[in-house]
C-alpha cells in the first residue's frame, strides 16, 4: 500500500489508505477480485443533496429550536419536520437502489449464498470498495490497533462518535472491511469474531427491502434508538443476543453511543452520549476475563477532494470485573489502571469512553 504522508505537524498520525490499496491483501488473492459492494461507496449527487436537507433540517431547525415544543403550533410544526426528514430520507434511499439496482442485485444474490459464518462472509466483506477508484479515508493504520486486534481473536467493542447520518455507514462499511481484510491476511476467516452493528430500528423502515437486506449481511442490529417512549422489550432481546455472542467471542460490536442525540450537536459529547454502552460493559465484565473497548474519533471535511472520512482509531481501553469493583484504564495519551465499585461502574465507564472519543475526535479535526 503507498501511503502519502500528510502534510499535518501531528507525528506518525496521518495517512492516505486508498480504498482500492492492494497491501493489507498482500497475502492474498483477493485484491484482484472486484465486487458488488464497490457500489456502496457511489455518492449519487441528488442524494447527497436529499441527505444534507434531512440532516439541516434535524440539526438546524427541529432540534436548535423546537426541542421542546409547548405551543399547538410548536408541536403541528415539528411533526411537519419530521416527516419532511422521513419523506427525503425515502426518496434518497429510492433514488440510490435505481441508480445501483443491478449491483444491489448482485449483492442479495451474493450475500444470500454465503453464511455468515464462512471463510467467504468475511472475504467479501474485505474486498468491499476493492475497484473504487480516487476515493481514500485518513487514518492512523500505522499505530496497528486493528492489526492487534485481529491477532488476538477476542472480541472488542468499537465506540464512534455519529457526526453524520449518511457519512457514517460508509465509515463504519471501511472499518469492517479494513479489519477483515486483516483477519483474512492471517488466514483467520473461519474464527474470527463476525461484523454487528447497533442501529436505529427505523433505519429499516426507511430503506428499501433490498437494500436492508444488505445492511443486515453486513451485521446490522437493530435497536430501538428513540428518545422518548423507546420499546424496551424489544432492545432487551436484541441486546441479550448480543450479549451472549459478545462474551463468546463470536462477534466484534461497533456502536455510535450517542445514538439519536447525534442531533444536538451543539451540546458536548458528555451531554449526547447515552449510558446504555455502560450498562453493557458492566454486564459483559461479569462474564469474560475483560472486555476490550476501541473509542474511535470521525472527522468530515468538504475541503479534502475524494476523501470519504478521517479516523482516529484510539488506544484500546479494558474492564475487567475484580473484588473491589472493577479495574479500567483511565486517561488518553498514557494511560493507568484505576478500580471503581460495581455501583458508580456505569458512570467511571461512561465518562472514560467519553474522554477517549472526544480525544480521538480532536485528533481527527486537526488531522
């Protein structure tokens, strides 16, 4: 893989990982092979346009003024955005499965005849963006975060913070696919933990049937991420699940805490980031040695041409449940071990991840 260095002061930190990079693959035949799934990464203008008013309209007019609406008025109006937001949202996702739909074709028809737990699930899902050409993503591969993790074979928790609705997927389809491409090169197919990730249940009542489908073979999970009235039967059985794959080391979980309140992106990351990732944590320790946490820092910028993100894969923090409470590591650039009780668990767990992510965010900007 060529990697150009970038022209920013932070040492060792920045790279161009062009998303067609042969490298990570270099012990494979894989690289040479293309496949549908390059069309996940096709920005179709229209919908970006559809995209940014659903997102305007959520950032800048429905949560800055009316987050908490009193008047009759106040309340008809935010109903009025928020099926504007649901009406644009619909016609971006129509117009991206008639702009690719022999590729989404090719991908159901791919997807349904691998198993997920095959050699062949996680080598397509690492030559996704294989012929994508000038597209690249900045990241810190050089650290090797990614690369310890795939050596290890237990399973980790990826934190993200949710800067952008459309933007994300594509970050969280390169990670996965980065990671697998790594597992791959070490002839870990078979064993390693497979893709999940966490997303709002009303995502799918939004895409087409067939494009949810893909999501799902890409480990979409569902949960029910409202902020008001959420079904917690429902996220019981999906967190369960999830739960008891984790502790087996069969899955990788790749979560955006901050979930809905992505929206209010004027308030601090501290105020949107919501504790069910602590709960989770708390619960996973009582039953594996430790659990292993990666907060990641994403970062957009209209100014750098062809790039689709910056990312700023950060040090790996780890819980583990002991006598006295349970142990954590504390701090971002070095870190130490501290203790906290089982009862004020949830609140040091969430406060770290916290820290770490607005650390990795901030080298993300200034990359």
């Amino acid at each position: 893989m060529k990697i150009e260095n970038s022209k920013f002061n932070t040492p060792r930190f920045q790279a161009k990982i062009p998303i067609n990079s042969r490298e990570l693959l270099k012990n494979t035949p894989l690289y040479s092979q293309p496949t549908p799934l390059d069309s996940m990464f096709n920005e179709n203008l229209l919908v970006k346009k559809l995209d940014s008013l659903s997102v305007f309209i959520k950032n800048d007019l429905l949560c800055k003024y009316f987050n908490s609406p009193k008047t009759l008025i106040e309340k008809m109006l935010i109903e009025l955005q928020k099926k504007l937001i649901l009406y644009a949202r619909i016609i971006a996702d129509r117009i991206f499965l008639l702009s690719n739909s022999k590729a989404i074709d090719r991908i159901n028809e791919r997807f349904d005849n691998i198993q997920t737990d095959s050699s062949e699930y996680v080598e397509e899902l690492a030559r996704i963006g294989g012929t994508i050409k000038n597209k690249y993503i900045i990241a810190n591969t050089e650290d090797r975060t990614l690369d310890r993790v795939a050596q290890s074979d237990k399973a980790t928790i990826f934190v993200l913070n949710h800067p952008n609705y459309h933007k994300d997927k594509f970050i969280y389809a390169f990670l996965s696919s980065l990671l697998s491409k790594m597992y791959t090169s070490r002839g870990k197919q078979a064993e390693s933990p497979r893709p999940k990730i966490l997303v709002s249940r009303n995502m799918l009542k939004i895409v087409h049937p067939k494009i949810g489908n893909i999501y799902k073979k890409l480990g979409l999970v569902e949960v029910d991420a409202s902020l008001h009235k959420k079904d917690r039967a429902f996220n019981a059985v999906s967190i369960r699940n999830l739960m008891q794959e984790f502790i087996q080391d069969r899955i990788n979980i790749f979560i955006f805490p901050e979930g809905n309140n992505s929206s209010f992106q004027s308030k601090p990351l501290s105020e949107r980031i919501q504790p069910g990732i602590a709960s989770f944590i708390k619960e996973a320790v009582m039953h594996k040695k430790n659990v292993r946490v990666i907060p990641i820092g994403i970062d957009y910028s209209e100014k750098i041409k062809n790039c689709l993100g910056k990312i700023c894969i950060g040090k790996p923090l780890y819980f583990k449940n002991c006598k006295s409470g349970i142990t954590y590591t504390e701090g971002v650039e070095k870190q130490h071990i501290k203790t906290v009780s089982h009862k004020q668990a949830v609140t040091k767990i969430l406060d770290t991840i916290c820290r770490n992510m607005e650390y990795n965010m901030e080298k993300a900007r200034n990359s």
